[in-house]
C-alpha cells in the first residue's frame, strides 16, 4: 500500500509538472518617479500662514522567491537620515534576490525612494518651522526569468511614503498662498512566455481635506504631456490625473501597467509616461486649517508561476490510480481485521 500511494503521488506530480513550457520565459517591470512640490515659492512663508507636518508613515518591502532545490536567496535594507537639502537627500531602499546558476536565472526585487524636506528661513522666528518645500523621487523594478529548468518564480517591490500637513491662516482677514510643484512617473511591463506576468503601478497624490468648502484653483504650468503604447495585444497602460481637486479633494496623477505572456505569442509590452506642472491657489479665511496628506505609492511585479487550473471531471488515469488504490487499501485492512 505504501508502494502504491507513492507511485500515484509521483505519477500526479510528474503530470503536473511536465506543462512542456518552451523557454527562456521572462517578465520584467519597472517605475521611476518625481513629486516636487514648492510652499509659496519657498524660503519665507506669509506672515500668518502656518505650514506644520505630522510624523512620517512608510514602508518599503521587497520579496523574491524560487522554488528550486538549489536557488539562493538574498536581502537587504538601507536607511540614509538627511533630508534637510535636495541634494542631500534621505535615502530607503531595499533589495531581495532568489537565483540559482550564479544569478542568471530567478527573481530580484529592488526600490530605492529619495526624498528631502525643507523648512522655511524665518526672518523673524515664531517658533513653529514651518515646511516651506518637500519633494521625493525614486524607483522600482522587479524581474523574473528561466532559461534553463522551469520553476515557479515571483518577484514583488511595495513602497508607501506619506505624511500629513496641516495649513493654517492666524490672521484676522482671507489670505491665499500658492503651492507649485510637478507629477511625473514614467513605467514598462514586459512579459514574454507562458505563464509571465509583469505589473506595474504607482500614484502621487495630494489629498486635501478642510471643514469649509474648499476653495483651491488649479492650474497648469506647462502643457500636460503623456504617452502610452501597447505592444503584442495582451499588454496594458493607463496614465490618469486628477485636477479637480475643489471637488474632489485630490490632486493626483495614478498610472498602471500590465502584461502577460502566451505561449509562442512573442513579448507583450506596455510602457508609457506623464508630466503634470502645476500651480494651485489656495485660500483660507481668518483662524480655518486645511490638512494635506501627501502621499506616493509604487509596486512592482514580475512572475513565471504554473497555474492550477479546476478540472471539472478527473482523468480516467487519475480515476483508475485512486481506485485501486481504495481497492487495494480495503483488502488490506480487511487482512489486518
């Protein structure tokens, strides 16, 4: 009986792994980006015009895998605290590798986010260092590819920056103050084989909030560019920006792109990019805060996996080996009785 249970898990195993997947397989994705943003025009703030931020919340993740008997698996974080220029900035990055063939098969993961945050120069200090100017950027990729043996893989990078900020006007009148800045994020989703799936996503958003009707205008700087293209008929993008932050409370730009690989189907890609400069216009009456929660999001992902697919009625092989297994399991529990 053991014998024979055995052989029938080995026969189901060795039917499911032989899916004849032709390679080399490979996904990739990938994201970079750019969200500045100047607090009436920097340096020193209106008198009035109080700009306080909140504690930072963040996370920065990345998680490779292959299952292979021999694959190798690595990872690793940095954290850089500075900040206080753009070109000094505060660094987080991580990085999580699993191969095997010195590297040349398997999954990797990486991001690395940069970002720096100014306070204003007060000519006569008040006591509440105000941010006057913000702005962080950085990058996503993860990648994944067999050339070789075939062996489920995954790579995934999440990144969550974001922080709130609370405005508030101290005078007895209406006072408006501007806030300029710039969206911009360029991303690609390559698959190319069976079973290869890229993705990829990020958004920069501005979310702002207030007991009043808000009143902010917006506007742009430059001409809104874009540009998206779709290759292989299994691919995907879209770049979508919000302006109507009035209404909607968000100023934001939000791009996802996808691909999946098929089988003798050639590379499927999506790749494409935006920039946004803008300028808003924000007015507050006497004694009225407005919080803003600036917040950026970006993940990648990169997967060879073998997918399990619902069988609605089972082999005949599959009926006959578990038959005789139930057949020859009761003859011998009818022994041991």
């Amino acid at each position: 009986m053991k014998a024979l249970s055995q052989t029938i898990i080995a026969i189901m195993t060795m039917s499911w792994l032989n899916t004849g997947m032709a390679i080399p397989i490979t996904a990739n994705s990938g994201i970079s980006f750019n969200n500045d943003m100047v607090i009436a025009t920097g340096g020193q703030l209106p008198i009035g015009l109080e700009s306080i931020d909140g504690p930072p919340s963040y996370s920065f993740l990345t998680n490779s895998s292959l299952y292979a008997p021999d694959a190798v698996d690595f990872d690793d974080t940095d954290i850089v605290i500075a900040g206080l220029t753009r070109d000094a900035p505060s660094t987080f990055s991580s990085i999580s590798t699993s191969t095997r063939n010195a590297g040349t098969e398997g999954s990797i993961s990486s991001n690395n986010t940069q970002l720096y945050q100014i306070r204003e120069l007060e000519i006569i200090p008040d006591g509440s260092n105000d941010v006057s100017e913000r702005g962080l950027w950085g990058n996503g990729v993860a990648q994944a590819s067999l050339t070789t043996s075939v062996f489920d893989t995954r790579a995934t990078s999440e990144v969550s920056f974001e922080r709130e900020f609370t405005f508030s006007n101290q005078n007895a009148f209406a006072m408006t103050f501007g806030i300029q800045g710039v969206f911009e994020m360029d991303m690609f989703a390559i698959a190319n084989g069976e079973h290869s799936v890229a993705e990829a996503f990020a958004t920069l958003d501005m979310f702002f909030s207030s007991s009043n009707i808000l009143d902010i205008q917006f506007a742009d700087i430059s001409p809104y560019s874009t540009n998206q293209t779709e290759s292989g008929g299994n691919a995907s993008i879209s770049l979508i920006r919000e302006t109507n932050v009035a209404g909607t409370g968000h100023l934001s730009l939000t791009g996802m792109a996808s691909a999946s690989g098929l089988d003798g189907g050639g590379a499927q890609q999506a790749l494409g990019g935006s920039v946004m400069s803008y300028a808003i216009g924000i007015t507050l009456q006497p004694g009225e805060e407005i919080t803003m929660s600036h917040l950026v999001t970006y993940s990648n992902l990169a997967a060879i996996e073998q997918r399990v697919t619902e069988v609605n009625e089972p082999s005949s092989l599959l009926l006959m080996l578990f038959a005789l297994g139930i057949s020859i399991f009761r003859k011998q529990y009818s022994i041991e009785l």
